[in-house]
C-alpha cells in the first residue's frame, strides 16, 4: 500500500512505522508526506494499535527535505507550491494529534524536517551517534511548518540558536534542550525504544487519548478556561470503562484488560 514508508505491528498492538528512502537519507518529498499523513491517520483509526514506534531505514533517521522534490517547487506554480507546503504542516498536524503514544526511534541524523518529526513525538530515544540540525536558512530556506512543533518543544530562545545558524548538535545536546528524551549507545538503540514501549503499554489507552488531548487543550488556554475545562476531563474519566476498571482492579489488586 506503500512506496515510500513501511508499517508493521506486533500482537502487542505496536505499528512500526519506517520511512522507507535509505538511498536518498528518508528524506521528505510529496510521495513520503502524502503516505505519512495517511499512515498516521491510519494508526490513530485502528483499534488494535496501541502505540507508533517512528523511524527510518538505513544510517539516517531523515535528512529534511528531499533535494529534487525542492527543485521541482521552484519550477511549480505559487499555488502549488502553498500546497506542498500545506501538505507539510497538515502531515505534522496528524502525526502530532493523533491518540497514541508516538516514539521516535532517531537511528541516524534527523537534519530539517527530521526534527520536526522528532518534535511530535511523545518520547524520543536516540542513538549516541545522531546528529540534528534546523538546516534550512544554510539553504536560504526557513523551517516554516515544523517551527510551532519546534519551539514548543525546545522553547523559542534555543529555537533561536539552531535554526538561525542551522548548525549541528549531537543528540547529548538534543536531550539538553528537551528534544531528546534518551540517548544511549547505537547497539543499544532497540532496548532504549523497547524499555519505553513497556512503560506505555502499562497505560490504558482511552485513558491515553483522553490524555493526550487534554495536555494539547491546557497547553494553549488560559487558567479560566483549563479550570472547568480540566474538571469536566476528569468526571468524564470517572465515567469511562476504563476509569472503573483501573480503580477495580488497584483495589482488588487485579490485572486490568489493556496489561493483560
């Protein structure tokens, strides 16, 4: 169904979603935006996916922007070139969105749009070796669809210095800034993104999508609107199957359903 990415998932409920363009670094053009947005959506629609798993075949997680797709823009038309770019942020927009926990599994550089990939994860886990870059203005470009995922996710003064340089940083300095949640050593790689799959799936997963919209909703309206907001969320959550199921089972110190 695929050309330019690959999904698998396990009986755990785990979709491992690979961008599948080694030869040219992952790198993003409209084929791979197009079946991102719909591989996501995908995932956020079927009920046996619990978790994404993100990353990228071969040495490199994403290099950004594929070169030929970017020449091709500058011969197209104003309106498809804002269309292109609208692709883009509508791809970042449903990967950031959907109801699931998404790891970035960051096996290589994630130059560009690769970070911006890496900002819409929930928990990313990145090789030693990794090396990032807001790469765009060394190309006379500007990061335009990934900065909002981007500044909130390390805050707009280190947004400052790496995209207004478009220098380099290792993936010691990513978790620094909060891009990175866990490094650890290439070989290591899968038992990092393992070791975080384990702790997700401890979760219930309406629990998680209720969640995860909430953080989205507070994040962006003020105390007045977060206080009825927040206790409507939390009624609701009494309400849900699972709420009574977790308050069960924690009392009767049984397994609930989604760790069985």
């Amino acid at each position: 169904m695929y050309d330019n990415l690959t999904i698998k998932t396990d009986t755990r409920g785990v979709a491992r979603i690979t961008l599948n363009r080694p030869r040219n670094g992952n790198a993003l053009n409209d084929g791979l935006i197009g079946e991102l947005n719909a591989a996501f959506l995908q995932c956020d629609r079927m009920a046996e996916v619990r978790l994404v798993v993100l990353t990228g075949a071969g040495k490199m997680f994403c290099s950004g922007g594929d070169l030929a797709w970017m020449l091709a823009i500058n011969e197209a038309s104003r309106s498809e070139r804002v269309a292109s770019s609208r692709a883009l942020a509508d791809m970042l927009q449903a990967a950031n969105g959907i109801g699931k926990p998404v790891i970035a599994r960051v096996n290589g550089a994630a130059f560009g749009g690769g970070v911006g990939l890496v900002s819409i994860a929930d928990s990313v886990v990145a090789a030693e070796s990794a090396r990032f870059a807001l790469s765009e203005v060394r190309l006379g470009l500007v990061p335009a669809n990934i900065a909002p995922h981007v500044v909130r996710r390390i805050g707009a003064t280190n947004a400052r210095r790496f995209a207004l340089s478009g220098r380099q940083f290792s993936s010691t300095e990513a978790r620094a800034l909060g891009l990175v949640q866990e490094v650890v050593s290439d070989d290591a790689l899968d038992a990092g993104v393992e070791r975080e799959i384990a702790t997700f799936l401890e979760a219930a997963p309406e629990a998680i999508r209720i969640t995860k919209s909430l953080i989205s909703y507070v994040v962006s309206h003020a105390d007045h609107d977060n206080i009825p907001y927040t206790a409507d969320r939390l009624a609701d959550a009494w309400e849900t199957e699972c709420g009574r199921e977790g308050i069960r089972t924690f009392l009767n110190k049984t397994v609930p359903s989604w760790r069985a």
